[in-house]
C-alpha cells in the first residue's frame, strides 16, 4: 500500500442538464475559499443522484457545488446527511444569470428518494464501505 494518496477529483454538474429534475445531495464538506474565473469562492461538495427527468439514475460523484444561492440550502448538512429537492431557477436580474435554487421536495418525491435509498443504501454509508475496503491489504 502506498503512502501516497492521489489527488481529488469530483464530477462536473452542468445544472442545465438536470434542470426541474429531483436530486438527492449527499453533502460532505464545504472548501477553503480559492479562485476561480469568477473570482473567490467555496464550493460544496456533494455526491449527488438525478432521481427523475432525462438524466434519471445519473450519479455525480464529489462534485463541487458552486452556485451561491443552492450552497446555503446545502451548508446545514455537511457530514453526510441528505438533502432533497427539485433544481430550480429564480427570477433573472438584469445583467445576471437567474439563481440556481432547490424547491421542496412532495410527498410523492420523498417516496421515490426513500426508494432509492432502500435499493443502494444511504450514499454517505455506501462511499465509507467502498473507502474502507480501498485501504484493506487483501
């Protein structure tokens, strides 16, 4: 076993992609600020599943969560817990791109979310196991 750990990735989400779909976010962390194209930022990291719509079934792993209006919504269940909602965009304002934020999730959304989860496990448990069984010698 190496010393050495590899450098951490996580996977791009193209918001426009999963629009109005139901997403399940698994919240982690939040980064230290760094720079990006539009200056300084944090990003909240999430393994995120599209649980409806086109994209239904696709998993984001460790993707960073940047947009400033859906990271607040996040924030409060970094360690793992689950967050779910239905991606949104709020009204434009004149020269900005209109927010991305999360709309409550139904009933009928909670029933498909619980589904998933009775069919995978709870993702924060799933990624410990798969972690753990990397560092096993054997």
């Amino acid at each position: 076993m190496s010393q050495f750990n590899d450098p951490a990735s996580g996977d791009f989400i193209n918001f426009n992609d999963v629009l109005d779909a139901l997403l399940l976010f698994t919240v982690y962390e939040e980064t230290e600020e760094h720079q990006t194209v539009h200056g300084p930022n944090t990003a909240v990291i999430a393994d995120v599943v599209v649980l409806d719509g086109d994209q239904a079934g696709t998993v984001y792993n460790n993707a960073p969560i940047y947009p400033r209006a859906l990271k607040p919504q996040l924030r409060k269940s970094i360690g793992g817990f689950m967050v779910l909602g239905r991606l949104s965009q709020g009204n434009k304002k004149p020269g900005q791109n209109p927010a991305w934020t999360l709309l409550p999730s139904t009933d009928a959304d909670k029933k498909l979310a619980q589904a998933y989860v009775d069919s995978h496990g709870h993702p924060a448990e799933v990624k410990a196991e798969k972690a753990a069984a990397a560092e096993r010698p054997f």
